[in-house]
C-alpha cells in the first residue's frame, strides 16, 4: 500500500516544550544541528511530535524561527506524506513472516498504520498489543539510508519509542549497520530516536546520539488541549489531565468515546483493588482477588503494578499529611478510609514498594497471574500489617 492520504489532513499541533523547540531551531539555522539525536523523556508527552515538528523544519523551503507550515514541503511533512521524512514505531510482530519476508510485511504494516494515523492523529500512548522493533525494521532503515533524497538535501529517519528495539530478534550484521548508520549518517541523512526509558537502550545507540530531555507538560494545558482538539467535555478533561502526569497520551488513556471508562481507568481501578484486598480484614480477599485474573498471558500485569505503586506513593502522602501532593485525588476519601483503617504510617508504606517490584519480576519470568497476585496482596499485607501480631495472622 503505497503512502497516500489528503493534503488537507494534517497533524495536530505541537503542544509545549517552546525552549527545546527554540534550540532546535537556532541550532538548525547555524549549521550545528547533529545528525543523530535522542529525544528522552516521559510517555505520551509529545516526543514523537516534537520529532515529526523537526523533521519539517529540515525538509521545510523557508524556514525562520521554525517551519514555514505553508511550503509544499511543509505540508506533506504534516500530512505524513514527504517523500524524504521516515517514520518508524514499534508494531506487532507480522504473523508468518521471516526473514526478506518479515522487512517487508512489516513496511506494509507501517504503511497501513500511517493511513490509520493520518486518519485520527490524537492517540494514547497505552497499547494492549505487543509491539517491536525488529530485525526487519533496521533493514528497512538501512535501504532508504542509502538512497538518494527526492526533494530535500537528505532523508530524516524518526524512530520512536526506540527502546522496544528486539535485540533478541537482531543479527549482530543488523545492530553494527544501525550502529553505523547513527554514526556516520550517509549523505545529509538525519537520525531521531525517541525514548520514555532511555537506560533499556543498548548502551552503544546512546554513545552515538545526542541527547534532548523533553519535560513533562502543565496539566492545565493538557486539559486544555483535551477540550480544544480531543473534543472533550470540560469536567471529563480535567479529570484526566489530572492524572496525566503532564502527558496527553496518558490522558488519552484513561477516556474512550471521551468517557472515563479508557484502558488506563481499568488498569487504575484494579491495582486500587489490589491494595483495598491487602488492607482487608479478611485475608482471604488475596484468594478472591487472585481469581479474577487470567491464569496466563500476565505480562498485562505490569502497567497495573505501575498503578499499585501510584496508589501506595498517595496513601503515603496521606499518611504524611500532604493531601495536596496525592495524583488520584478523585479517590482522596478512599485513600483517607484505607490509611484511618489500617492505621498505615508512612514508614510502613514505603516498605511495601519492594513486594511490587518482586510481583513485577515474576510476571516477567511468566509465573501464573493469579499465583502473582495472590502473593502480591498477602505480602502487601505482611508490608502493612499494624502490628508483629497481625502479620502473624496474615
């Protein structure tokens, strides 16, 4: 499927990170822009956009402060159709393919997917499915680097989310021919990675970029955003932007059809099961609970111990008594019954960090969910346990 869509479609607009953007610029129109650069920061806070907004600017004919947005070169950058701007993402492994066929199924799943993007640009940063960045991709790369550029002075190549790179996938000839390419670009290629969790890299890809920290973003303008290009109520938007973390990807998350009912929210409401069943009285809650998830397929699990650690970090706030510093403050009068009732201390809470951590590194060993989950909440428990007494009877 060749890469088409209507001019008139465009990207949203590039929310925030004025000062990086500034530097880009500036660096651009002194001639001292690098070649291979490593955007960082946290998910969902636009990496990818700020990538997509530079990309522009080096194909763009009359550039100034920034992109001219106006240019036939401008306009297909944001329409994803500039013949010299590659876009890469991780995607789920291609079904029944290998080898020369595995590159090419996976440029035609990248296609497809740019179709679907130009379609609906606004989208969270959360994904159920399993996606890579295989052998294939690198190879894929690795053709259009070596190619001449159709209209500007070379290609630029944006690789987000660069971290979920296979290296278990990858010949050692495929890494050294990336590794090479951030190197030595050919001609006046240009290289974007982006990352949320720059310390998976392989420790060479760093070595050989520089690297631009994009900060998180306001939570009021994220909430603005929602409402303004999301087309979200204003009550449902704040909502979500106040548990954002500065991102609009996140946010994303937590809505569907503009409700509070996204996979993020059922992500969110079950970890805060997870940590009412260790606060229970009854400690068979940990055996009920367990129960209610999969007996297999548990590497879902490890978004909903993310929660589990947010929820544990509010009910420390609590505890301490900074009720302004609690995230889920839609949930403020069940984090006060759950700290009022177990008579948690802010000591306690912090020692129950580390049984998440070891759930976490069981689910990635592929134990049994519910065997992970049931040991969650009884160590939860022993964590949070009032006194020696009442972790003896847990």
């Amino acid at each position: 499927m060749a890469e088409a869509g209507p001019l008139s479609v465009s990207l949203h607009p590039v929310l925030g990170h004025e000062r990086a953007r500034a530097a880009l610029a500036s660096a651009h129109a002194r001639g001292v822009l690098p070649a291979a650069l490593l955007f960082h920061g946290p998910r969902g806070i636009g990496k990818q956009r700020v990538a997509l907004w530079l990309a522009q600017l080096l194909v763009c004919e009359r550039p100034e402060h920034g992109p001219c947005d106006a240019c036939a070169s401008c306009r297909m950058a944001l329409s994803l159709e500039h013949p010299d701007v590659h876009w890469y993402f991780p995607l789920p492994r291609p079904k029944n393919a290998a080898g020369d066929r595995l590159a090419d199924a996976l440029e035609e799943a990248r296609l497809d997917e740019l179709v679907e993007i130009r379609e609906a640009p606004l989208r969270s940063s959360h994904s159920e499915e399993v996606r890579g960045l295989y052998v294939g991709t690198v190879k894929n790369i690795r053709a259009k680097a070596y190619k001449r550029p159709v209209m500007a002075r070379g290609p630029v190549f944006l690789v987000g989310d660069a971290d979920l790179l296979v290296p278990q996938e990858s010949s050692p000839e495929a890494a050294n021919a990336l590794l090479k390419l951030l190197e030595e670009p050919p001609g006046g290629a240009r290289f974007i990675l982006t990352t949320s969790e720059s310390g998976r890299l392989p420790a060479t890809i760093p070595s050989r970029m520089v690297p631009l920290h994009l900060a998180p973003l306001p939570v009021a303008d994220v909430a603005a955003f929602l409402e303004r290009h999301a087309s979200i109520d204003p009550k449902s938007a704040a909502w979500a932007a106040g548990l954002s973390q500065g991102s609009i990807g996140r946010a994303l998350g937590f809505l569907a059809d503009g409700a509070p009912t996204g996979p993020l929210e059922v992500l969110r409401s079950r970890a805060l099961e997870i940590i009412v069943a260790a606060t229970a009285q009854r400690a068979s809650e940990a055996h009920v609970l367990a129960l209610g998830f999969p007996s297999s397929q548990g590497r879902g699990l490890v978004e909903i111990f993310g929660f589990a650690e947010e929820w544990l970090r509010d009910l420390a706030a609590v505890a301490a008594g900074a009720r302004s510093a609690v995230m889920n403050q839609d949930k403020l009068a069940e984090l006060d019954r759950i700290v009022v009732q177990g008579g948690l201390t802010s000591f306690q809470i912090a020692s129950a960090f580390g049984r998440v951590e070891r759930a976490r590194e069981l689910t990635l060993a592929n134990v049994n969910p519910q065997l992970v989950i049931g040991g969650l909440v009884r160590d939860l428990r022993r964590a949070l346990a009032r006194t020696p007494h009442a972790e003896a009877l847990t």
